[in-house]
C-alpha cells in the first residue's frame, strides 16, 4: 500500500493528471481508521501531499472534493486539511467558496475559529466574504480562550475593510478593559486570578496593534476620525479607553506626520479631558511588559507634552514623568526618566524648570525609596541652582532634604553621602558670599535642611538635645543674617513658608523662634502713642519734614503707632533697610501666633493702631515728594499685610463671625479703605510730578477729579506700579486670596450692621480691580476660569464666588438706580490740597459702583473665554445665577443671557451696555466654537442667541449716543478700542457679512469724502455716533480688516463651489474702492500705516486662487480686472514709502512689495497666452546696479518656457550681456518660478 501510495504521489504534480489522482487519493481518505496508528499516518501523508504543489489546476472538482472529505474526517484532520486549503485554491470565485466553507466551520463549532484566522489572510477572497469572516470572529472575542486573544485582535485589524473599521474597533474599545491581571476582558479585576500570562497577551495584542497600523495606513486615518468623534452623541458620549492610548502610543513610535498627527491629538484629547491623568494611570501603570518596547517613544512624548506652552498639556506632562518612573522598573528606564528631568532643569525655561521641579517632587514624595539610588547622580542639578527662582530653589532643596536625610535613630551619627557632602559645601559657600541672591539660595538650602532634621526630632533618642541644636541652628542664622535686614527679612519669609507648609512643628523651637521675632519687632517698629500724640522713640533722628499720626482705629485705646517716618528719613543707612523687612516679619509672627496659641489676641493691636507718617500738608510740597512717594510705599506695604494677616481666618459669611467679630472686621475693611487712599495718593503724586516736569496735561490734580477716576480704578495696579517705578519705591507686598473674602460680605445679609453699603462700594470696587489684575496677570492667583468658579476663602461656604459678582452687580446697579449718576465734582466745587481731592475719589461711591460694572463684566468676560469646554462654561452660569449645578446646560446659558441683558436695558450708561454686549457676544463665540468642534449640543437656539446679541450690537454701533458716559470724557485710545471691538462683533453676528460690510463702506466712504474732501462742499452729519473726524483712521483699519476675512472666506469655499466667485469679485470691488479712497481725500498720507498693515493678509488670502487650478475658472478674469487699480496702488505705495521716515513702514513694507510682485507675476503666468486679454496690475521694471532697466521677473513676450532653465544652465559664467543675469537670476534662482508655489 505504501508503494502504491508514493506511486500516486508522485503523480500530483502532472497538470492533466492532477485532478483524478487527488480524487482518488482524497476518497481513500474516509475509508482509513483514525483510531488504527498505520491508517492514520496514511492519512496524515495523504493531505501533507497538498502542502506543496508544483502545478495547480484549475479544476473547482480538486477543492470540491478536498471540502466534501474534510466533513467526514476527525477534528484534528480538518484542521490540518483547513490551512491547506491556500494551497490548491487558485480562482477569485474559488476563494469566495473556501471563505463560504471556513465561514460555516465556524457556525458549527467555535473551535475551528484558531484555525480559519491562521488561514484567511492567505486566501485572495473578496472583501464582502473577508467582512463576513470578520464580524463572525469578532463575535468569539468574549468567548476564545485569553492565550489565542491576541492572534484573534491581530486578525480583526489586519483584515478590516471599510466597512467593518467602525464596527470592530467600537466593538474591542467596548470589550477590552485591561484591568484585571488575568483577563484583559473583565471590568472588575478577580483577585483569585494571578494572571500569570496576561503580560504575553497584553503584549501580543499591543504588537497586534503595531502590526495592523503599520501595514494598513488607511487603518489610521480611519482611527483618527473615530477618536476626533469621541465625545459626541454618535458614539454615546464615549471617552477614551486603554486600547485608545495605546494606539496614540504606537503612533507615537512611528515616524514622521503620523507621530506629529498623534501628538497633536493626544494634545486635543488632554485639553478637552478625555486624556485624564486617571486614563493615563490605568493605560501605563500596571502594563509594563506590554510597552516595554515603547519606552523611548513614551518618554519622548511625555518630554514634549512638559515643553508645551498650554498649562493643561504641561500638568499632564509632569503627572505623567512620575507614573513613568514608577512603572518602567529597570534602572537605564529611571535613569533616563531622571536624565530627561535634568535636561528640563537646565532649560532656562521657567515654566518647563517649574513642571520639572513638579515631578521629581511628587517621585519624592510617593517613591522616595525608588529615588535614592540615584542621589549621586541628582548632585547635578546643583549645577543649575543660579537659573532658578525662589520658589523653584525652594522646591530643589526640599527634594534633596528627602535624598540625604536621615533615618530617626541614626539622626546623631550617620555617613554623609556625595550629595550631602555637596550640598553642605555649597550651601556654606552662598551663605558666606555678599551676593544677595547666593545668601537668599543659602538661606533656602539651610532651613530646607534643619526643617527635616526638626521634623525628626521627636523620634531620635534624645529629642531635647536635636531640638536644642536646631534653635542653635537658628540663632547662628538670625545673628548672620542681622547684618543686612533685608537678608533678615528674607529669612523671616522662608520660616513663614515652612511654617504654612507644615515642615516646621516642634513647639520648643517655635516657642524660642516666637520670642527672638517679637523682642526685634518691638525693639525696632514701635512708639509709643498716648492721648492720641505720638511720644518720642528711642530714635533720635530729627525729621527734615513734620509729624502726624495717621488711620488710627482705635481711638483712645491705641497705645503704639508703627514707626514708618523715622525709619525712612534716617541717616542711618541700616534703619531705612529695617522697614524693607517690616512686612516679611509680621507676616512670620502672624503664623507663629496662630500655631503656638491658635488665634491673633497677642498682636491683634497691630491692627488698629496708628501709623507714624508726614503731616498731610507736605503731600502738596515739592521739594519732599520723593521722600513722601518712599513713606507712602512702605505704609502700602504695611497695610496689605495687616489685611493678609486679619483676613485669613475670617468667614464674612457666617452669621456667629459677623457678630462675634464685628470689631475686627470693621477695622479690616476701613484698612482695605486705608489701602485705597495711599495707592490713590500715591498716583496723584506721580501726576502732580509729571506735570511739573511737562510730561502731563498741566492741570489742577486736585481741581479736576472727574477726570482721572479711570486711571485710578480700571487700571489702578499699573499706575500704581508706575508711580512705585518712578520714585524707585520699594516693590509692594501682594494682597492674598483671603483680602478677597471681603468680596463675599457683600452676600451676608448682617452686612449693613458692619457698615453703610455706600462706604462698602469703594472698598469692594478697589479689591475687584486688584481681582481684575490678578485675571489678567501671568503669575496671578486667578489665571484660569476655575480658579474664579472654584475660589472659597473657606471650604465650608456654601455661596460660589460667581454669585459673589452678580450680588454685587445687583448691589451697584441698585446704588446707581439710587443716586444721580450726572453729578461729579465741579473744578470750582474741587478740594484745595492733594489730601482732599484723594479723600473725595476715595469716597465717590457712584463713580466706584460704575467702574464696579465694568470690572464685573471684564471678569465675566475673560472666564468665559478661558473656559475651555461647555461643562466649566455652564457650570459658571449655574454659579453665578445660584443655582448650584442644579438645572441643565440649556437652562444655564438662557438663564445667564438673559440675566445680562436685562442688565443692558436697565442700564443707560453707554460703558456698562458695551461690556454687557461684551460678555453677551463672548458666549455666542464660545458656543459656536463648540458647535463647530462637533461637541454636544444643549438643546438651545443659537441662531436665535445670534440674532439677539447682533440687535443688542447694531444698537450700540448705530443708535446709541457714546456721550453718555456718566459724565467722562472718552480717550482716543479707549474708543478706539470700542469701536474695533463693536465692528469685529457686528462683522461676526451679522446675516450676511459681505451685504453689510458693502452698505457700511457706502456710508463711511460718503462721511470721509465729505469730512476730508479736497472740495467745498457741504459737511455730511456722521452715520454713525462713532465716527467723528478723530476716528475715520480707526474705521478705516476695521473695515479693511473685515474686508480681508469676508475675502478669504468666500475664496475658501469657492474651492467647493465656484458660484461664490461672484461675491469674490464683490469683494475684490470693495476692496479697489477702499484702497483707493486716500487719493480722493486730503491727507491721504494718514492712512498708509493702515492699508500696509492690512493689504498683506490680502495678498495672503490671493494665494488660494492658485490651489485646485481655481485662476483657470472664466470668472476669476473680471475678478483680477477688478483687482488691478487696487494693486496699482498698492505697488506704488510701496515704492514712494522709501521716503518716509517711519519705523512702521520701512519693516512692513519690503514684505508687503514682494507679495505685490509676486501676485503681479502670477498674473503675467496665468494670462500670457490669453489673447485679447489686457490687464495690467503694475510694472515690474527696476534699474540694477549699472543704471539698465531690468525686470523683476523675465519678460514673457519672447521667452521659450520650454528652454527657459536649460538656456540657465548652459549660460556661461562670462556672458557681458547687461540686465540678462538679473533677469534670469530673479526668474529662476529666487523663489518665484514659473510655476509658482506659496
């Protein structure tokens, strides 16, 4: 039998024989015994004979019988005969037979699932067969078994159609979770299961991933589409999963625009906050084995996502170094994790440096015992220490106090490692030198140091003794540092701070650190103050200026007064410096009080008590101005850190407090009142100054303070800056988020009690611009929008800040409703000396509770724009209306609309309607964005809130009369901010941009020709109450730059759709119309910084005739016709600005002219062989060197553009013809060939 076996065998591979001899094998195949040994091994040799086939046939009889015998046969069998059914099928419709066949195998029995995905990616079927196989498979995912799960995802992807991407990348999003170790399926980890190899698995299916992205680019791209859809309803509100990062971090391993592209959604993901930290935890922090191979690619990503400028994107940066060093386990991993921080750390970049510092301290603080085998190498950083700031020296000296220190019962006698011995030499180095900044690092070095040794104090064997060594410690520093206070006062900053962070607790050191503090304050800052005079001190200073007692709030009970004028006027150069520290050691006592004994009744006196300051009259003296803008600085400082001090444990909110603390609360609002009057002094001072030295508008500071509460109140903290600036005063201390809590009386219905609403305004009005700066302020506490939302000066409150600032809208609102909003100060009615006219502005509750409204909406304004989703935007809404997050997104947004704009038809001030409009127009464009990004919709009308707010915006630009200012005069600058900002609203609410940007135009360009027109005739009455004579230029600029956008849109969509070349060509009129209406004016000169500045995004925008072969179209001939006067201009305009001297124009305007030329040639390429054709868009002749006239580019009337750059090549280097270099030279060697690219 065997021989008559292998005769047969042989005989396969015969072409005309092939067909009966595998007929008559394969039927021998069901006559043999699987159980019998022999038989069985006949079989087996049987179907291996059709692994290897020289010749196939293409007889369908061959794989008709193969399958007819493979269902009579044992399972073991059918599974050899499945994989080798590639081999004999050779036709399409063959295949389509075979994936048939293998589809129903796998109806019958899961088990040939294995082998069917082993053999499909071998067969050539066709995609609606392979998409059958496909959703077949995908439906054993939950029941194969975990070691064959990875082959079966490979399979899914590297076989997915177009059809079936969606359906089977949804469907492993849904049933894959990687939580628990053993089975990446469950949702709930099984803590029987030790998981032994759900590493492989993990790993096979990331190498799955990997594999498929790789050989399948269309995977990708369709991948992208579906995470740009996460989120929105079609997917269920779906967010990202592990199997989503893993696909971003494979992507990320590529190279090229598909790594870029997947960073730039990991960075879309992370700001919209689908990219959690949580994700990223539950992504990488328990799948080391699996992205193992991803390392480099993972640490890559992390280092950019901390480079980033986006403070969201840079936190995950810095939560993500730290979830790296713990993950990855090898000590190169950590070692490069610390490597690239490093690298971070000597950047010079202080929002990198600071998110470095960010993550190696969350290392040291969750895996302290993982970080110290790299100590030696972190000696390295000390490298940098001269980079850093205060805070980030701060932060690197605690990290090292965590490497170096001790273990408690080795706190006596320990050995000292490389990085302790270096941090102790270096630390003895800035201590001894007399640069200021390296004794302020040695402080910070030293106390980070002894903060960690005194938190072991308690579990060392001798706790008396360590903590008498760290008082020693301490009284060696103070005595070190009593030789220059303001190194003192530094120190008494740094104790502050470790006293506020907890790394200071002993109470014996506190207690001898409390008395050193407070014999220095007493024995330096107080006099004595009896029956309301001022006693003589121990100083023995004559002053060159006059004496009084100022604030003093406490009456007959004040008996000390802080010594700020004999301090100043002294000398002696070492007691000037002492009030340098006045405000660092009130500080330190302050939190020595309320850890040592809980509260503030020891200096509770400091409160209240006077200020020994100059008699009122030498505000008006000009010869001692300097010395009192120095006095009135350090009185700042002071009084802002009483506020600081008093103000931290106050509730305003709470009922008991009120009454309990009425006294205190009184003092610390007329002290925040206090603060106000200095400041407003102060810049009264500044004014009075320039205008002495003919720098300001000389008038009467205290004759006309009408005229200056805008400076004093919108942008109080830069003027006072300023003024600090310009009598080189000392830098003032900052007010701290509790002086803010003041803000929150005004919800407290006993705040009457405390005191008139009419004295409150002022108060609450200087501490909303301090808030408004803070806003604004790239180091302010108030940055993001939920830092306004989430701000609470206690946990416990149950009023949100947002409803702090509707309350007190409603609160000016009402005052103003109140009082007459007409009457201001007259210069005849004004206060005689400096003292009075400050007292008055001071005092001036109307006008505060005016620019209250303004601020109010300025802050509404910026925290809608910085909210960075709907979610924060309506969770503002719900705060500020009070309504807790109770009613939905729809109700929110209504509810705040309609909240503003009744404050828009209540009031008849043309500030507050704009900044309601402001704030109105804000949400528009923050919920058209949204719908934009394809997000959620809330289920409101937009196009209804469009065509409200545009009504509110048309009503403002064209009914409105500005004068109506609460009696302030409008500044150019200011209105023309307004008015930029009123057209870019009306331009972007508007029906239809291109309609009103025409009608607007017409009006404009009749009221300009009428105003500035080189004829007689009669004056034209402005159609706007904005446009007058002083504003044409502000106009001009507005209109041209909605012009630009209007243009570049229509030519956008034309790309789509050709029709909108009409409204191409509409726009190409206005814009010849508007460029050319300075020639028709007098003094057409004043708008060329405006059509420079403007007519390069024009040109811009021409670049998009060029994509999709758009300039063939016969509609864009009249367009460029329209076009040619314009661009006429606009060149010559170029070439006659050479002789202005203006620093605008000489940088703007080269640039400006090459695009001109550029357009001009493209113009020339496009139209040259078009015959009656004549436009002409400007000359392109200059003269070279030599004095010939030459082209610019090359004369096409006798130019072959076939020849054009072989003619270059072969041109030899000698030719003496004149002009022909240039010409070739600015055809070919430039940027701007004959076809030429943007």
């Amino acid at each position: 039998q065997r021989s008559f076996l292998f005769l047969f065998f042989s005989q396969l591979n015969v072409y005309c024989l092939q067909a009966p001899v595998s007929t008559l094998l394969l039927e021998k195949v069901p006559q043999l015994d699987p159980s019998n040994e022999t038989q069985k091994g006949f079989m087996a040799s049987i179907i291996n004979q059709f692994r290897w086939l020289d010749v196939n046939s293409e007889d369908s009889a061959i794989l008709d019988k193969f399958m007819d015998v493979m269902s009579v046969t044992d399972e073991s069998f059918q599974k050899d005969m499945i994989v080798f059914l590639p081999e004999i099928t050779v036709t399409d419709d063959q295949a389509d037979r075979v994936g048939h066949f293998l589809l129903g195998k796998m109806e019958e029995d899961s088990a040939f699932t294995d082998t069917v995905i082993e053999t499909v990616p071998s067969l050539c079927i066709s995609n609606a067969v392979r998409n059958e196989i496909t959703i077949k498979v995908l439906d054993h995912v939950p029941a194969v078994e975990v070691e064959e799960l990875g082959k079966l995802v490979k399979f899914l992807l590297e076989n997915c159609t177009e059809e079936t991407y969606e359906r089977v990348l949804v469907a492993l999003r849904a049933q894959l979770h990687f939580v628990d170790t053993a089975d990446p399926r469950r949702k709930i980890p099984d803590r029987k299961q030790k998981g032994k190899k759900t590493a492989d698995v993990e790993k096979e299916i990331v190498l799955a991933i990997r594999s498929a992205l790789r050989c399948k680019p269309e995977a990708i791209a369709f991948y992208n589409k579906l995470l740009k859809r996460l989120g929105a309803s079609a997917l269920g509100g779906a967010q990202l999963c592990v199997v989503d990062v893993w696909v971003l971090l494979v992507l990320l391993s590529f190279s090229g625009d598909q790594a870029n592209h997947a960073q730039q959604t990991a960075h879309k993901k992370i700001l919209s906050g689908q990219l959690s930290d949580s994700i990223l935890a539950q992504s990488i922090g328990t799948h080391y084995n699996a992205l193992k191979e991803f390392f480099a690619a993972i640490l890559s990503f992390t280092c950019t996502l901390l480079k980033s400028k986006n403070a969201t994107i840079a936190r995950t940066g810095v939560s993500l170094y730290s979830l790296l060093f713990v993950t990855f386990q090898e000590m190169y991993q950590r070692q490069d994790i610390l490597g690239e921080l490093v690298a971070h750390l000597g950047s010079g970049n202080a929002e990198e440096v600071n998110g470095a510092l960010a993550s190696l301290t969350a290392i040291a603080t969750d895996s302290l015992e993982l970080l110290k085998p790299f100590a030696s190498y972190l000696a390295t950083l000390l490298d940098h220490i001269e980079m850093f700031d205060n805070n980030q020296t701060r932060e690197l000296f605690w990290v090292i106090s965590e490497l170096i220190a001790p273990a408690p019962d080795s706190l006596a006698a320990h050995q000292h490692s490389r990085l302790e011995d270096e941090v102790h030499i270096m630390i003895r180095k800035q201590m001894s030198s007399d640069c200021q900044n390296h004794f302020k690092t040695g402080i910070i070095g030293s106390l980070a140091l002894l903060g960690k040794t005194e938190r072991l104090i308690e579990s060392s064997s001798s706790p008396a003794r360590c903590a008498k060594e760290v008082c020693d410690s301490l009284r060696r520093m103070f005595r070190q540092c009593s030789r220059n206070p303001v190194s003192l006062g530094f120190l008494f900053e740094e104790l502050a701070q470790l006293l506020s962070q907890g790394r200071l607790t002993n109470e014996k050191v506190l207690e001898y650190l409390n008395g050193m503090v407070q014999e220095e304050f007493e024995s330096i800052y107080i006099d004595e103050f009896q029956n309301g005079k001022l006693q003589e001190g121990e100083l023995t200073t004559s002053y060159p200026m006059p004496s009084e007692a100022w604030f003093n709030l406490d009456d007959e009970d004040a008996q000390v007064a802080i010594r700020i004028l004999p301090l100043s006027l002294s000398y002696d150069k070492e007691e000037q410096l002492q009030l340098a520290k006045l405000p660092a050691q009130i500080c330190l006592m302050q939190t020595l009080e309320k850890r040592l004994s809980k509260s503030l009744e020891a200096i509770n006196a400091l409160l209240g008590c006077p200020l020994h300051l100059f008699a009122k009259e030498c505000l008006d003296s000009s010869s001692q101005r300097k010395d009192v803008a120095q006095i009135l600085g350090y009185a700042i400082s002071w009084c802002r850190e009483i506020l600081n001090t008093f103000t931290d444990d106050l509730n305003f909110l709470d009922e008991q407090t009120l009454e309990t603390e009425s006294a205190t609360i009184k003092k610390v609002i007329e002290r925040a009142e206090n603060i106000y009057f200095l400041e407003t002094c102060l810049i009264l001072l500044h004014q009075k100054a320039k205008e002495k030295r003919g720098k300001g508008v000389k008038s009467d500071a205290a004759a006309q303070p009408a005229a200056r509460e805008h400076v004093l109140l919108l942008g109080m903290n830069q003027e006072v800056e300023k003024s600090a600036k310009y009598f080189s005063t000392k830098q003032f201390r900052p007010l701290r988020r509790s002086c803010f809590g003041i803000l929150f009386l005004a919800c407290s219905p006993g705040h009457g009690a405390i005191k008139d609403e009419s004295a409150l305004i002022p108060v609450w009005t200087y501490l909303l611009q301090a808030l408004h700066h803070q806003c604004y302020s790239r180091d302010g506490i108030f940055r993001t929008s939920l830092d306004i939302v989430e701000f609470k000066t206690f946990e416990e409150e149950q009023i949100d800040f947002p409803f702090v600032l509707h309350t007190l809208q409603k609160s000016f609102l009402d005052h103003l409703a109140s009082q007459d909003e007409t009457s201001v100060p007259t210069a005849a009615a004004g206060p005689e000396c400096l003292y009075d006219a400050t007292s008055a502005l001071v005092k001036d509750s109307c006008t505060a509770a005016s620019f209250g409204l303004e601020l109010i909406s300025d802050i509404t304004c910026d925290t809608i724009k910085k909210c960075n989703n709907v979610s924060n935007l309506c969770k503002f809404f719900d705060c500020f209306l009070g309504n807790g997050g109770g009613c939905d997104r729809a109700n929110s947004i209504t509810g705040f609309l309609n909240t503003v704009s009744a404050h828009y038809e209540k009031t008849s001030s043309f500030d507050l309607k704009f900044k309601s409009v402001q704030t109105i127009v804000s949400v528009y464009q923050k919920l058209q964005a949204e719908e934009l990004d394809g997000g959620d919709q809330p289920g409101f009308d937009l196009e209804q809130i469009r065509h409200e707010t545009f009504l509110k915006v048309n009503h403002l630009l064209i009914e409105v009369d500005p004068s109506s200012l609460s009696a302030r005069k409008l500044s150019n600058a200011r209105k023309a901010r307004i008015i930029d900002q009123l057209i870019k609203s009306y331009s972007f609410l508007c029906e239809d941009p291109l309609e009103s940007l025409h009608e607007t135009m017409t009006f404009y360009e009749r009221y300009v020709k009428s105003t500035l027109g080189k004829g007689k005739g009669s004056k034209m009455e402005s159609p706007y109450p904005l446009l007058d004579r002083q504003s044409i230029m502000v106009w001009y600029s507005s209109l041209f730059h909605w012009l630009c956008k209007t243009f570049q849109k229509h030519l956008q969509e034309s790309l789509e759709d050709t029709s909108e070349l009409g409204k191409v060509h509409q726009c190409s009129a206005l814009f010849t119309k508007l460029v050319l209406l300075p020639r028709k004016v007098e003094k057409g000169n004043l708008f060329l910084k405006h059509i420079v500045q403007n007519g390069q995004s024009f040109f811009d925008a021409l670049a998009i005739l060029d994509k999709n072969d758009l300039h063939k179209n016969d509609k864009v001939l009249p367009i460029l016709k329209e076009l040619q006067k314009g661009v006429k201009y606009i060149h010559t305009i170029c070439v006659e600005c050479k002789t202005q001297k203006n620093s605008f124009l000489a940088s703007k305007v080269p640039a400006l002219k090459r695009s001109v030329e550029r357009f001009i040639w493209k113009c020339v390429l496009w139209l040259h062989k078009k015959e009656d054709v004549s436009v002409e868009m400007g000359s392109l002749k200059h003269r070279d060197l030599h004095g010939n006239v030459v082209l610019s580019q090359l004369d096409l009337s006798n130019f072959d553009f076939n020849q054009a750059r072989d003619m270059y090549d072969n041109t030899s280097e000698t030719e003496t013809e004149k002009g022909t270099d240039s010409q070739r030279s600015l055809l070919l060697d430039q940027d701007l060939p004959l076809s030429y690219e943007c």
